[in-house]
C-alpha cells in the first residue's frame, strides 16, 4: 500500500500507528477500537489505510496515545541548541479562512468560542445519549430539562453534532449485533428469464416475498444478507450477483415497474426544485405494498450495514420522515411548488378582491377535499367529501389541507423503519440529519475517478503501463452516466459509499492474455475488471463503452468454475 510513497514521520500509539506522507496525507492501522483512526468506523485495520477526512490539509505533524490520534497543520518545531528557547509556533490563524463566507465578519477569538463550545456541547451528547429519550412519539417540550432532547427529536440541533456522536453508536451496536462465521445469509431464488410465455415478476416482489418470512437475525451480515440463485442462469453468486440484483430492484422502483414510488410533484410539472427526485406512493396502502415498503427498509438497513450504498433519488422530504424530522410547509414546496402556491392564493384570496359572493366562481373547489401527491383528487379530513369549503373557513381547510400533505406517507414510512429496524438500530436515526442518512444508505451521487484511483490495485501490470494510463484518461472521458454503468459492469453496483474507508473491496485491473482489441470482462465479485492489450486509446475507449452499455448478463460463471480460474469459489464474471 504504501510502496512508492514517502514517509516522513511515523506515530506508534499503544496498539494502532499512524504514517505522515511528503504530500501531508496521513495513513493509519491496528486497533480502532475507539475509532481512534480517523476511519469512520471502529473495525481493526490490518494495512495501511488513507485517512480521507485528512487529505488536502497538508498535515506537517502526527501524534498518537493509547486511544487517540492528532494530527496539525502547523509544522514542526525546529530543532533548538540545548539552553536556547524557541517560540512555539502554536496559535489561532490571524483571519477566517475564505473557504467560510458566512463566518467573514466573525472574528478569529469568537469562531473558536463558538467551535470549542461545540465540541462540548458533542462530548455531552455523546456521553448522554442513552439518557435520552429520542423517540418521535416524545412530543413534551414543556419541562425546561427537556428542552435540548426536543432540539435533538425536532431535528434543530442534529446538524450540530460531531459525527463521532451518531457513527460511533452506530457503528458499535453494528459489530455487536453482526453474524459471525458466515460469508452470506439464507439463499433466496430469482427467476428473470421468462419461459413459456409467461412474464416474471419483478425481481423486486420475488425477492420480497421470501425476505420477510426470514429471521431477521439471520440478515445481519457485513457483506450478503442473502446469497442469490438465478435460475436459469450461468452464474455462482460470490457476492456480484447479490449486488447486481439490488441494482436491478433500485431500477424497477424509478422506473414504475414497482410502484411504491412516484416522481415529485414538482417533476410532473417541470417547475421548482427536486425534479430528479421520488416520493413514497401514498395510494400504495394494500397489505402487499405496506410488506413491498417493510422490505425497501430492509434494503435500506443492509445498504447501511454492508456499506454498500443504493442507486435511490428520494426527495429530501422522505429522508427527514425516516429519520423522524418533522416535515414543514417549506418541505412540502420544494416538491410540490404549485400545490403551495394555489393554498397561499385560497388563505390570502381577498387580497386580490375576491369575496364571499364571488369566492365560487375563482376557486373551484366546494369541499374539503385536495390533491394528492400521485394527482388523486381525495378528502383532507374525514368525511371531507361532505363538508363545504367557504369563504369563511378557507383557512381551516389550507390547514387541513397542509396537514394532510405532510402526513400523506406515514404508513408507507412507518412500514420502511419497521425493515430497517431488522438489520439496523433505528432509534438512533433520531441523532442524524436528512442529509446524513441519505450519504448512509445511498453514499455518494457521483463516480469519481481520483477515488478509485485510490483504491485500485493492479495485477499482471503497474501503473505506468500504457494500458493503465488509457484507461484513466478514458474513464475521465466519460460522463458521470457512463462511470456509473462501469461501475454497474464491474462491481454490480451503481454508486460508492460516502466514505472512501467503507469500500470493503479493492479494485482491481487485471492485464490478460486475449486477442487486441477484444472486449473487456469483469468479475464483478472480485471487484475486478479484465483488460485485454488494445492498439490505441480510442479503440479501448470504443470497446468499453460497448461493454458497459451492453453486457450486463452475469453469465460465464458456469465457464469460469470449470476451468477454476483464479481458484476461486465464484466469479459473477460479465
């Protein structure tokens, strides 16, 4: 890992090691009991690992104890004669960093007020969380002891905590709670191709269906929930397969083929922000959608357990619901804009002349029934369909009907916690934001190249090799699109964790011995693309935009266990 690098300094703590790099990165191993590597994580790390919240800040200095870890910016001391005293260089920058517009007029002494109150403010929180009480249903906030858990349950102070106060509870109860001795959970049986005419069920209903008559217990494991068997198919899941079909159940929820989602509001519309972006289907309500909902929650959970991240677009609005922010009417605007506006104009109508004579001939409404997020037409309150809308009680009914929209989805809500409460500990979802949990189940919305840079190994070439030096620039090449459908066709997934330390897998370029110019393949379970020798970069760049767009069947492994390549158990080869 660190061939090639230049070590400067080396800090030896009690059962963990930290190495400072010329280029001010810093490395870590050993024990991390106490997450003292900096990794986001408490599990013990047997080589050299990059630590990514570290790099670009040109660290000049390292230290490391018994369960802790520093590192500075400030350079060292210099070396001193014996008797001469030198001045530390110790201190606060004279100025805010640019970087941080909102803090320009702050000065210097106040920011560091500020921060140092922060952090005690995290060391309280963190050593009292479990005196908390953080459940959604804790809606006293009338006792002045209760005012700062009602900060935390309404979601006003999460975005002030260190992430250490809701990683590392949740990351131990994690390990505490794992399958050990096992590489995957039960097997479940997926049929895609379709025979005798008749048309297979989306893989997400089969899949469904057998996952929730399971142990939850018997799902808590750090890679394969579940090992899957496609029937009819050449393929021995070693772990791409079991990636590739929860890439192909993300597509079959976007894509209507399931339909527990439906785009914003917003999208249907073209105008406002979170075009791009799904919410839960609130007409989804049967018995088998409220299961079909349980078992996104159990997706949800082993995308944070495993580290293996979804390819999903929910709008910001259903992250604060899982992680039980209350929703507010900005909330509902930004997926909704124009159900916004047309309530704004009901409540203030008289401002545009309107009054209780000519209130019918504007609003063409005469009860209390609204608009649903799917578009149905549908009563706000209990027997809305009965009670007339007036001019006199349009402002009950824009309360209403506010109400309405911001519960519309608790059942479909209730039952996706209710599947994350089998794989993960969902009370303390309560400690993080919307945007946390979001980066925990879906991690990062790009692929970036410097990334996997980072994690590449090579077999059969180095990195100076012409071949390798191709395919960076090519991948660079590439539109966010295509280094998602490479990643798909080397990995089975479609998105990287948040945190370049959960990639449990290196990747790997491997030079084989094929005919120039053929087309790449990948063992998607090794994390694991095969390059043959190309003539030039444009023919590579032809032939993996080929592959990525074209070859998605996982189909040689049949083949591949036969010749007992690589003496692997399973490949997933593509």
């Amino acid at each position: 890992v660190l061939a090639g690098v230049i070590i400067e300094d080396v800090a030896v703590g009690a059962e963990h090691t930290l190495a400072l790099a010329s280029t001010g990165d810093v490395y870590a191993w050993g024990s991390n009991s106490e997450g003292q590597l900096g990794l986001g994580h408490t599990n013990h790390v047997r080589e050299p690992t990059l630590v990514t919240v570290l790099q670009g800040k040109n660290v000049r200095q390292i230290s490391a104890g018994r369960c802790h870890s520093a590192a500075w910016t400030a350079p060292p001391v210099p070396p001193r004669a014996p008797g001469v005293s030198v001045p530390l260089q110790l201190g606060l920058p004279d100025t805010v960093p640019p970087q941080y517009g909102a803090l320009r007029e702050v000065s210097i002494h106040t920011a560091r007020a500020r921060l140092r109150l922060l952090y005690h403010f995290s060391d309280l929180m963190y050593s009292s969380w479990r005196l908390l009480n953080l459940s959604p249903n804790n809606q006293s906030s009338t006792s002045h002891y209760n005012a700062g858990t009602w900060g935390i349950v309404q979601g006003q102070l999460r975005p002030l905590l260190a992430p250490r106060v809701y990683t590392l509870p949740m990351v131990r109860s994690i390990g505490k709670t794992m399958v050990q001795g096992k590489n995957y959970g039960p097997q479940i049986t997926v049929k895609r191709i379709s025979t005798r005419g008749r048309k297979c069920k989306p893989i997400f209903v089969q899949i469904a269906r057998q996952v929730v008559k399971l142990n939850a217990s018997d799902l808590r494991l750090p890679s394969r929930a579940w090992k899957v068997k496609l029937v009819g198919e050449g393929a021995d899941d070693a772990g791409g397969v079991f990636d590739d079909t929860i890439t192909e159940m993300c597509q079959e929820l976007e894509t209507g083929i399931v339909d527990l989602l439906i785009p914003s509001p917003n999208a249907t519309a073209e105008v406002g922000y979170n075009r791009d972006r799904f919410l839960f289907n609130p007409s989804a309500c049967l018995d088998e959608h409220l299961m079909q909902f349980k078992f996104l929650g159990i997706l949800m959970g082993v995308a944070i357990r495993t580290k293996k991240p979804l390819d999903l677009h929910l709008a910001p609005l259903v992250w604060k619901q899982l992680c039980c922010v209350p929703l507010t009417l900005e909330d509902l605007e930004e997926v909704d804009l124009l159900y916004v506006q047309t309530l704004n104009s009901i409540l203030h109508i008289e401002d545009s002349g309107i009054t209780e004579d000519s209130f019918h001939e504007m609003i063409p409404l005469d009860s209390f029934v609204g608009q649903s997020a799917d578009g149905k037409m549908v009563p706000i309150i209990p027997g809305g369909n009965s009670i007339p809308l007036t001019f006199s009680n349009r402002k009950e009914y824009v309360e209403r009907a506010i109400e309405y929209r911001l519960h519309e989805m608790d059942r479909q809500v209730a039952a996706v916690r209710e599947g994350m409460s089998w794989i993960v500990p969902v009370p303390l979802l309560s400690l993080l934001t919307a945007k946390q949990l979001e980066q925990m189940v879906c991690g990062m919305p790009e692929i970036s190249v410097e990334v996997l840079k980072k994690v590449v190994r090579y077999r059969e070439v180095d990195e100076q090799h012409q071949l390798v030096q191709w395919f960076w620039r090519t991948l660079e090449d590439f539109s966010n699109e295509e280094r998602v459908l490479f990643m798909r066709f080397v990995s089975g997934r479609s998105r990287l964790p948040a945190n370049t330390a959960d990639i449990s897998q290196r990747f790997q370029i491997m030079k084989v011995d094929r005919p120039y110019d053929s087309l790449p393949t990948s063992q998607t379970c090794f994390f694991q693309l095969r390059l043959p020798p190309y003539s030039s970069q444009l023919v590579m760049a032809e032939r993996l935009r080929y592959a990525i767009n074209n070859c998605r069947s996982i189909d040689m492994d049949n083949y591949m266990l036969s010749r007992n390549v690589d003496n692997a158990e399973g490949s997933d080869t593509d």
